[in-house]
C-alpha cells in the first residue's frame, strides 16, 4: 500500500508538473503559448517606442529647418533688395508734398530716404525710404514725377525682429 501511495504521488506530481510545463512550452504547433504572445508584445512595444521617438526626432528637426529655410529666404530678399536700392541712388533732390524741397540722400534716427532711378516708365524716379519701427525694417517706395514726390507706391517688411541696426555712410567730404 505504500508503495501505491508512492506511486500515485509520483503520476499526480507529474500531472501538475506538466501542466505547468504546457503553459510554457507548445506540446503541439497548434498556437502560441501565454508566455510567447507576452513576449512578443513585449518586443513589439520596445519597437514602437523606438520608432515613434526617432519619428517624434525627424518631424521637430524638419520644423526648424523650414522655419529657418524661409528666414533665410526673406532675409536674402530683404539684402537683395536693399542692394538694389542702393545701387540705383542718384545725386537729384526733390520735392516733397508739401514743396520742401529734400536732399538726394537724407537719414535721421531711425529712417533713412533716397531718390533713386526708375525701371518703371511711369516714374523715371523713385523716393525710397527705409523705416525702423517696432523691431522691423520697413521700406516705402514713392513715385517722382517732375522732381515731386508722388502717392505711395509699395509699402514692405523687410526684415523682421531686428535688435540693432546700425548705418554708416560715406558723405564726400565729410568722411564718416
């Protein structure tokens, strides 16, 4: 009889063993144990995670790129223009609206004008003025017809979030 109870213990202890057994390993290739969906998941978050930070990377560095390719963009415009503006300047006074008659070349504390020459055939001269006001440049173009200045023709942002601008001139004779 005791041998029985032995053997009996032995075939019961068996019995949960391999019930523990089959929860971790497949007897057959029908599906997939807990442990290996576990694992898998487990696999596929560390992955998603991963994929989604360097994504998260990529998208934020594409941001600043654009956000400065366009500064850039409107920062070579703006010195393009304002080197077209200079290049054009011509030695003529004019006259204002109101019959002052104004320098070729005039600037004040923060603003600056010109007379400069036209492509346009309706104005074979330009008045341009360059404006300092609230952290941007601003340039202002005028028509001139018969040495007086005209109505407003363009009015234009050129650069934006300016924190200093400093201007230097040669006036012939004067020096600096």
């Amino acid at each position: 009889p005791i041998a029985k109870d032995a053997l009996l213990s032995m075939m019961n202890h068996k019995k949960i063993n391999s019930a523990k057994f089959s929860l971790l390993y497949r007897k057959n290739k029908a599906g997939f144990t807990l442990i290996e969906i576990l694992i898998a998941l487990f696999i596929f978050v560390i992955i998603a995670s991963i994929t989604s930070s360097v994504l998260h990377s990529i998208l934020t560095q594409y941001q600043d790129f654009q956000e400065n390719s366009i500064e850039l963009r409107q920062t070579t415009y703006g010195l393009a223009q304002l080197q077209k503006d200079l290049q054009a300047i011509i030695n003529q006074p004019v006259y204002s609206k109101e019959g002052k008659l104004l320098s070729a070349f005039e600037a004040s504390s923060g603003t600056f004008s010109f007379t400069a020459l036209s492509s346009s055939s309706a104005f074979p001269l330009f008045r341009i003025q360059y404006t300092i006001k609230n952290n941007q440049l601003i340039r202002q173009s005028f028509g001139v017809k018969r040495l007086m200045i005209g109505n407003l023709l363009e009015t234009e942002v050129l650069f934006k979030n300016l924190s200093h601008v400093e201007l230097s001139y040669l006036s012939y004779g004067q020096g600096f």
